[in-house]
C-alpha cells in the first residue's frame, strides 16, 4: 500500500512538473528563442494573446467560456502562398455561412499565420488567384494524355479541393490572427525553415481544439501539405468531442 502510494506520489509530482500551464508564455530574453511550451492534450493551452487583421485580440484566456478551434496554416512555400491553406480557410468559412458553426458549437475559429498585419492581410486578398491555382491542377490540359498514376492524383485532388471555383470571392469573416514575431509559433514548435522538402519559414500545419476551461482536446500537426483534416472531417471531430454524438 505504502509502495503504490509512494509510486503515485512520484508520477503525480513528475505531471506537475512537466505539465504546461494555462499562464501567459514567459517572455524570452532579447535575441533568445521563446521558451518550448507546446500545446498538450489534455492540459492547459500555453495562453497568447495575437491581433486580428479584422480587429481586436484573441488567445485562449480571451475566448475562454467558449469552445476555440485554432488552425496553423503553413503560410509560404519558398516565395508562394500555399494554396491548400487558402482552401482550408474558405471551406471553413463556406460551411460557418450555411451550418453556423460558431452558433452550433458555442465555437471561435481562428487562423494563425506567422508574417507581419501587411503580408497577412495580403494573404486574404489573393483568394481569386489561389483558386485559379487550384483549378488548373484538378482540370489540367491533355489530361487524357496523362499517366494512369497522375490521372489517378488529379482525380483525387478534384474529389479534395471540388469547391475552389466557389471560393474564388471569399471574404474573410473567421479571424486571421498575425503572429509578426513569430514569438507564440515558436513557442509552440510550429515554426520550422526545413520541412516537406522545403526550405523556407513557415509553421507545420497544425490544428487544435480548446475546450471552455481552456484544455486542448484535439491536436493535429500535419507531416507533409497534403496531409490535412478537411472541414468535414473536423466538423466530425466537433461533434463527438463537443455534442458527444
């Protein structure tokens, strides 16, 4: 009895330790990297605090009450807007106008990109071009022609990304916060130069849930670009963890 006592005082002190906390993230020193505190499930979500491009700040305290869905796109690749995180963000928005998701949820949705309030509120402009992107891809000249295997990827690339010609006017009503320092990226171990075979600044894609206390309850960090949880597939994910259904 003493023994299992003592094994569970061990491990309770050692998750005490280890555990992060819903404080703000401290502050690194001039010219040092902020301090490692990743998002856990299960614990407390490091809290921040970022500006809007729409207006106002958001971080998990501010939203607390609320359930809170914050999604990392990856940003650029090399000098290029990653089209996938454009998509992401207008189905989204495309499912929030006809479903309600923040209503049906007692939901916030936030984007996180890790450039200054210029190059973030560029990145919400551009929507009609990284469409056409899209749409050259699933509708390629000489497609008849292709290799059985491309064929075979530009067909799952139309069932993935059906929707780009609605998108091509999308506004931006779900908060795109800029994190210019990069400060609560880096915090959180989103921030790499090399990843997916490329070598540019940009955050792993990543995704999580934060329950109303604040608690992060689901967690996605992509491995390469095309390795992400569509709209669909989340709202699945909301509905279990949050209606229980």
């Amino acid at each position: 009895m003493k023994r299992s006592f003592r094994i569970g005082f061990i491990i309770l002190t050692a998750l005490a330790t280890i555990a992060p906390s819903a404080r703000p993230a401290p502050q690194a020193a001039a010219g040092q990297a902020p301090v490692f505190r990743p998002g856990v499930i299960g614990f407390p979500m490091p809290d921040f605090s970022l500006p809007a491009i729409q207006g106002g700040v958001f971080g998990p305290a501010v939203l607390k009450g609320k359930n809170v869905l914050i999604i990392y796109p990856r940003g650029k690749v090399d000098d290029t807007w990653c089209w996938i995180c454009h998509y992401q963000y207008a189905e989204l928005a495309d499912l929030e106008a006809k479903l309600q998701l923040r209503k049906t949820f007692d939901l916030e949705i936030l984007f996180v990109l890790p450039y200054g309030e210029a190059e973030v509120r560029h990145w919400t402009e551009i929507f009609k071009s990284q469409m056409a992107v899209i749409e050259g891809f699933i509708n390629p000249p000489d497609f008849d022609k292709f290799p059985a295997r491309r064929q075979e990827m530009v067909k799952r690339m139309r069932q993935s990304f059906s929707k780009a010609s609605d998108f091509a006017k999308s506004p931006a009503p779900l908060p795109v916060l800029y994190d210019k320092d990069q400060a609560v990226s880096k915090m959180l171990g989103l921030f790499m130069t090399n990843w997916d075979d490329s070598a540019v600044d940009q955050n792993i894609p990543t995704i999580y849930l934060l329950s109303p206390s604040g608690d992060v309850r689901f967690k996605y960090m992509s491995q390469i670009t095309f390795d992400r949880p569509n709209a669909e597939y989340l709202i699945k994910i909301l509905e279990k963890l949050i209606l229980d259904r």
